[in-house]
C-alpha cells in the first residue's frame, strides 16, 4: 500500500523495479488472477512516466507470459524463457539491483501453480 501511495515521488530509475517487486510480492502471495492486469497497467504506468527501456520491455513482456493462464506447458516455456534471458545478461539493471534471478529460479522450479 505504501508503494502504490507514493505517486511520483518515486525515483525515475526504481520505477520498474517497485513495479515489479509489486509483482513478485503478489505472485508469491497467489494473487494469480490480478497478475495479468497487474503486469499490463505496470508497464503502461513506467510508460507513461517515460522510462520505459529496452530491458523494461522485454521484463515485462516475458514476465506477461509466465502469469498468462494457459496450460503447464506453456507456464514452464515462459519460465524458462524468463531464465534464458538472465543468463542471455538481458535483464542485468533488474537482477543488480533486487534478487530477481533467485527469486525467478526458485519459482520456476515449482510445479505451475495455476489452476487451467
């Protein structure tokens, strides 16, 4: 409630770490039914505010299909493309700054837990 609360007080530069930390609380929370609406209006918010970059966008794209509902195929394709592209170094700013590439790993060694 506090992050959302901030507005634009908010660093520039920590807006899509807030935003996905903001997801990654709820995923792990098992909010699954807020998570597609929540990816889509945060990267249209750190959009509007003019810093989405190249990184931003592949974030969010990939983490977009790992909260997609579809099959447990498809949810472990989207993990491991999530994975990929942390090890490709195409997701450095998120990973220094927050502990994004464990947290990922860890949750994409889970069995999906959505419900298809």
């Amino acid at each position: 409630e506090v992050i959302l609360n901030m507005g634009n007080d908010i660093n520039p530069d920590l807006i899509g770490i807030v935003r996905t930390m903001m997801i990654m609380a709820q995923y792990d929370l098992g909010n699954y039914s807020i998570l597609p609406h929540m990816v889509k209006s945060s990267k249209l918010w750190v959009k509007r505010r003019g810093v989405l970059d190249k990184e931003d966008e592949l974030l969010f794209s990939l983490l977009a299909a790992v909260v997609k509902p579809t099959n447990a195929a498809a949810h472990k394709s989207a993990w491991q493309k999530l994975l990929a592209a942390i090890e490709a170094g195409k997701l450095t700013y998120i990973c220094d700054n927050i502990n994004f590439e464990e947290w990922a790993r860890s949750r994409a060694q889970v069995k999906a837990r959505f419900i298809y």
